[in-house]
C-alpha cells in the first residue's frame, strides 16, 4: 500500500510538472483581447477531431464572436484592424455553421484558426 501511494505521489508530480512545462512552452505575450480569445479558442482546436470537438466548439462559437469583437474593439483604427475584423467574421461564420453539418463546422474552425494566426503573426513584425 505504501509503496503504491509513492507510485501515485511520483505520477502526479511528473504529470503537473509535464502540464507546467507545456503550458509555459505554449505561452504568449499578446495584448489581453488577443490573449481572452486564445483562451477560449484553443481547447477547441486542440481536441482530437471527432464529435466531442465539434459539440464543444459549437458551445464556445458564440463566446468566440464577443471575443473577436473585443478584439475588433482593441484594435479599432489601427493597421491590425483588417485582421481583427476578419477573426470576427471567421468567428461569426463559425455560430452559423453550427446549424449545419459537421465538415462545416470543422472547416470553419480551421478558418478561425488561421485567422487568428493571421492576426498574431500581425505582432510580430
């Protein structure tokens, strides 16, 4: 027994300092807004594809569009602003295609996520 509690005791310090070291591989410095949106977005497009990913993707699709609409806001008559709008309209794009079929859904997903990239590479120059 004792031993199986330091087998579990060593697991679960190996798996926290693996999910620490990961999310801190994983971070980034973007402007709140961007960072609010990354948050919401990337569970989503993390999953494995499948049911599970399109059923949680179509219940985040509408915080995605308030999201991308801070964004938009965020970035308001700036040279960021094209981008922002168009994270808004893959975003929007996204709410509607969750009335249809799943290919939709996922190819709509992958759109949001370019267009977030697109939006972020956008700092890096």
């Amino acid at each position: 027994m004792r031993f199986m509690k330091l087998v579990s005791a060593t697991i679960l310090t190996v798996s926290m300092c693996t999910a620490a070291q990961a999310e801190e591989a994983h971070s980034h410095d973007f402007p709140q807004a961007v960072d609010d949106y990354h948050t919401a977005m990337s569970p989503a497009w993390h999953m494995p594809e499948g049911q599970e990913r399109l059923d949680y993707t179509c219940e985040v699709s509408l915080t995605l569009v308030e999201k991308a609409q801070d964004v938009v806001d965020a970035f308001v008559k700036t040279t960021t602003e094209n981008l922002a709008l168009d994270l808004l309209s893959s975003s929007k794009e996204l709410f509607g295609g969750c009335e249809g079929k799943a290919d939709v859904v996922e190819m709509d997903l992958i759109a949001v996520h370019d267009a977030f990239h697109k939006l972020i590479e956008s700092f890096k120059k």
